[in-house]
C-alpha cells in the first residue's frame, strides 16, 4: 500500500496536469506563431536538388556495383575449375 507521502505526492501531480496542459498549449501556439510555410519557389528549387542528388548518387552507386559485379567475375573465371 502506498505511503501518505506516496498519495499526496500522486494527488499534486494530477491536480497540476490541467494547468501544466494548458501551458503548454500555450506554448505551442506561441513557438507555432513564429512558424512560415515556405513559397512555391523555394519548394520547387529543394526539390530539384534533392531529384538531382539522388540522380548522381544513382548513377555513383550503379558505376560501382558495375565495377564490383566485374571484378568479382573475373576473380571467379580466374579460379575457375577447368
């Protein structure tokens, strides 16, 4: 069984939880204040870097398993059983 101390302790923290969730939404409303959506453009321009970086890394990754996929065939033809 729970000690008084135990219980009181128990009854402070639900008797806060409506003013600490209003403080809180508070604050969130507050930090949601200082947000800004970005414009058309600045959506456009991310996103065409982003395509075009994950473009090179495809072309980057697809280069080297072409060279690993070689090497390793040629290492296996190598010691090849005739």
């Amino acid at each position: 069984m729970a000690t008084m101390t135990e219980q009181n302790a128990l009854v402070a923290t639900v008797k806060a939880w409506p003013e600490r969730t209003r403080t809180f939404y508070n604050d969130v409303r507050t930090e949601m204040r200082k947000v800004t959506a970005p414009s058309w453009k600045e959506v456009r321009a991310t996103t065409t870097v982003v395509v075009i970086t994950v473009a090179i890394f495809a072309l980057y990754f697809f280069v080297i398993e072409l060279i690993i996929q070689h090497g390793l065939t040629a290492l296996l033809n190598y010691f090849k059983v005739r």
